[in-house]
C-alpha cells in the first residue's frame, strides 16, 4: 500500500511517498488490514492535523510522522 500525500509548507506544494511502516506506527495501527475498505484509512489520514512529516534525505520519501513540537528541525514539513 502506498500512501502519496501532498505537502504543503510556505504555500509550496510537495509530493511526496509515505512509507507504510511510517504510517501504521503513527496511527497505531496496522494499515494492510484494511484491505479492500480503506475508507477508514483515508479518513483518518486526511483529517491529520498538528503533525511533522520528516523526509529521507532526497526529499521523496516520508520516514517518520510526529505530533508537531514548537520546534522542528530543518528535515520537517508541518
């Protein structure tokens, strides 16, 4: 399953792969489950609010999601 969110940050658009591991850890749950019925799934990601995506090196991948912190580092979209 692959997760293609677009990022926006300073009214920049990105595009980006979320991993699925990155995912299932965020949301606490094991997202292949879903199968066939990712209605849920979808839900739930697109109704994420106050959260970090950090980025692997090239800018491509999303490796890690967090709750968003007054202070990020550089490698974070939020």
């Amino acid at each position: 399953m692959t997760v293609s969110p677009s990022l926006e940050k300073d009214g920049k658009q990105y595009s980006v792969t979320a991993i699925s591991e990155a995912i299932s850890t965020f949301l606490n749950e094991d997202i292949f489950s879903f199968k066939d019925n990712t209605d849920p799934l979808e839900t739930k990601y697109l109704l994420l609010e106050g959260v970090d995506f950090q980025l692997s090196h090239n800018g491509k991948l999303v490796v890690k999601v967090k709750q968003h912190q007054s202070e990020t580092d550089e490698n974070f979209i939020g």
